[in-house]
C-alpha cells in the first residue's frame, strides 16, 4: 500500500454562516417586528402619521436611539446594521422609516461633525422613551433632487457676530418640521458647485424653519414627509458641521483648483446604500413569504395553487432574487465596514438590486394572490406602494446606474 500524506487542512477566512451575536440581534429585532410592528402597520399606514407609541415602545425596549445604532454599526464585519434595518421594515416600510428617518441626521453629524458636535447633536435627534425625539436631513430642494450640485439654500456668515443665517426651500424631508434637530445642506460660496456646499444642524424651536406641505404618499405613508421652509435662520458659527477652520481649507482647496476629495465623497454614498438596500430585502421577503405561505393553501382546480408551475417558478425566482440582492447588501456593507474602497460602486449596485427586486417582488406576489393581492385588508398592496420608494430616495436608480458606469469605466460619462 502506498502511503498518502494528508494535506493539512486549509485555514477557513471565508464564511457566510451568521454568529452568536448577529443571530441573536436578528432574532430580537424579528420579534419586536413581529409582535409590535406588524400588527400596527395597517392602522399607521391609513393614519399617515407619525406612529409615537411605536416609537416610544422601540424606545422602551432599546431599538430606538443612540445605544441601537451605536450597537448595530459597532460589529467588525458590517452585516448587524443591514441584518437589523431587514428585520425592521419586514415589519413594516413606514414604522421603519419612522424609527429610521433620525438616522439620516445622525449619519450626516457623525460623518461631518467634531466629537463635540456629535455629542451633543446626535442623541437630540432620538430623545428618550419619555420624550421622543426625531431629526432630520434636508438635503434636496424643489430644483435639486438629483443635481444636488443646483441647490439654492444660502448659508451667509457673519464674522462679528460669529453667526450664519440661511435662506431656502427644502423638500421631501423625511421628518421635516417635526423634527427636534434639522441639519440642512447650504451653499457657502456658489461658485464652486457641491464644493461650495456645507452642513448645519438647526436645533430645536429655532425661528425662521418652519413645516411646509405635508405630502401625501403612495407608500411608507406612516413616515411624515414635507417641505421645510427657512427664513433667515440664524445659527451660531458652533452649528457649522465640522467647524469654520475645516470649512475654510475645503473652500481653500476648491478655489486652487486642487482635486476635491470626491472618492471620500463617493465612499460616503457607497456606505451608506446598502442600508436602503436592505430596507428593501425587508419589504420584498416580507411580500415573499406572504405569498408562498398563501400559494401553499389556495386551492384551485382542486389542488392548491402552488403546484401549478407558473406559481411555484415565481416564487422560486423571487426567492433567488432576494437572496442575491441581500448577497450584494451583505457585501457592500462589510466593505463600507472594512474601509475598501468601493471601485465598482458597489454600493449604488447593492440598493440598485434590491431596491428593483423589490418592487418587482411585491407585484409578483399581489400576481400571486389574486384578488386577495389587490385588496387593502391583505399587505400585499401595501408591500408594492411601499417598495417603490428604495427606487427613488438616496439616489434613484438611474443615478445609481450612473455612479456604476463611472466608477467602472472612469469616466465622467453623462
Ligand atoms: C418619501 C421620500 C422621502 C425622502 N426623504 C428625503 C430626506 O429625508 N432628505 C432629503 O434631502 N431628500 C429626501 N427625499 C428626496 C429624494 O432623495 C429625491 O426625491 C431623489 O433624490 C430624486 O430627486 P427628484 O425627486 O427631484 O427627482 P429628479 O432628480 O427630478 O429625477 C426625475 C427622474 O429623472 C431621472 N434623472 C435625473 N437626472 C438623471 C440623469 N443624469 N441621468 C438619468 N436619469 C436622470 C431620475 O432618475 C428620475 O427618474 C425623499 C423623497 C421621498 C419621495
């Protein structure tokens, strides 16, 4: 017999298996979801308010504020954060937007602020579970969606009194004028385009901002989306984000022509996309489920409606759908986590994915269900008008496509 040495066994770096504590987060947001927010999701969708008990119970339990993000963000690999935001909009898309809008504000303050400023900003932006609080992040404008680079929101300085005022309109804010902390995008020196740009937090009871129209939406109709207006708002020179030193050398550097730092800008986006793309892996395997679960027991043709190929092919599609585009989430978060730098735009792909897979998914499933789809006392048709959103907000698709195009051809394509 010829004896064989045994290759010594290959050191594993690679694994996709969840441990102990990503588990135990998904298991414990899943059942705050479950008992909480999904028996909810009806009643605040038809109210298309803000849902303060929701808040204030997620508050209670710890999955609302400063200590929840703080846990969720602080995992080595990435995946708590886009493993918790799943769980949470599976319960429903507008509640989550509700206990998620805040952070919108408080990623703006700690990707922008001093420690100072985070400190003493961001747990304003969540209050406590006495007193809720919510912040804002008021970015777009009536002419500026997409081209962020025509916004018209000034921010004037006044040396003497070490004071700036602002003037503008802004639209579409989530938890805009009911916020207790604003933090509003402003043109410095409009010279520069979205160079010339920088951040300020308004805090509360501020004069001059105030609530425009409260739209009404097709979907995460329990999150409060408005318009928000500013007339000369005057902040003190301490609310300018990163303060007035940091502001001066980046103004500095744009007017020397010197290149802007628009990888770090970049990588900013890419970071924070996988989190809009697993608000909408939540919503798409919530309408998933729902649909295998109901093809499973309507019978027609006397069996039920799952054996028919045409049904069980969908939802085996859906499924692999989901499952691909929570890969591309999964991915991109570990990188924002583990500073790679996003060279392919992998995180506009990881939104891009599951927010089309998403809206895709949840027509399948009203397909799926039939009349039952169509009718507002099953979710399925609330699951579609709430999907529609991950294509528009935090970047539409089609900006998102673009961002892919550029990175991986390096071109500033049109
Ligand atoms: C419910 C909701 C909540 C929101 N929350 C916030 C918030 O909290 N804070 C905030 O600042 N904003 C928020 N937004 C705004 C959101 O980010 C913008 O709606 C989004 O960026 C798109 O801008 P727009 O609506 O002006 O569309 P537009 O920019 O006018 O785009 C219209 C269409 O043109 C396409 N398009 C535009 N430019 C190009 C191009 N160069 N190439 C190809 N296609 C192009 C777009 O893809 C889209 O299909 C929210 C929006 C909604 C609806």
């Amino acid at each position: 017999m010829v004896a064989t040495t045994e290759a010594p066994a290959a050191v594993v770096q690679f694994s996709l298996e969840l441990n102990e504590e990503q588990l135990q987060l998904q298991q414990w947001v899943h059942e705050f979801a479950e008992k909480v927010i999904r028996p909810a999701a009806h009643e605040w969708d038809e109210r298309e308010e803000t849902p303060w008990p929701i808040l204030q119970e997620a508050a209670k339990v710890g999955i609302y504020g400063m200590q929840f993000m703080g846990h969720i963000s602080s995992d080595p690999t990435g995946l708590m954060l886009p493993i918790a935001i799943e769980e949470l909009f599976w319960g429903d898309a507008g509640i989550g937007m509700a206990l998620q809008g805040s952070g919108l504000a408080v990623a703006a303050i700690a990707g922008n602020g001093t420690p100072q400023q985070i400190g003493e900003w961001a747990p304003q932006c969540y209050g406590t579970a006495d007193d809720i609080k919510l912040g804002a992040f008021c970015v777009s404008e009536p002419d500026a969606g997409s081209d962020v680079a025509a916004m018209k929101t000034r921010a004037v300085y006044d040396a003497a009194k070490d004071e700036w005022t602002l003037n503008g309109q802004k639209t579409w804010i989530s938890n805009g004028g009911i916020a207790n902390v604003h933090v509003v995008v402003a043109v410095v020196d409009p010279t520069l385009g979205t160079r010339g740009q920088a951040s300020f937090v308004v805090g509360p009871n501020t004069p001059g901002l105030r609530q425009g129209v409260k739209f009404k939406k097709m979907g995460i109709r329990a999150s409060h989306t408005a318009e928000v207006y500013l007339d000369d708002v005057k902040v003190p020179g301490k609310n300018l984000l990163g303060g007035k030193e940091k502001l001066d050398a980046k103004l500095a550097r744009a007017r020397d022509g010197q290149k802007s730092g628009e990888q770090a800008a970049l990588g900013t986006f890419e970071s924070t996309r996988p989190a809009v793309g697993a608000m909408a892996l939540g919503t798409a395997r919530a309408a998933y489920e729902w649909s295998l679960d109901y093809a499973k027991e309507r019978q027609q043709f006397g069996r039920p409606i799952i054996q028919n190929q045409a049904i069980s092919f969908m939802l085996a599609n859906m499924k692999m759908e989901i499952d691909a585009a929570r890969l591309l989430v999964w991915r991109a978060a570990w990188m924002a986590k583990t500073r790679k730098k996003f060279l392919n735009a992998e995180g506009s792909m990881s939104k891009l994915k599951a927010s089309e897979v998403c809206v895709w998914a949840t027509e399948r499933a009203i397909q799926i269900a039939g009349g039952v789809g169509y009718v507002r006392d099953a979710p399925l048709e609330r699951f579609h008008r709430d999907s529609k959103i991950y294509t528009i907000f935090e970047g539409t698709s089609e900006i998102q496509q673009l961002v892919i195009a550029r990175a991986i051809s390096g071109m500033h394509l049109a």
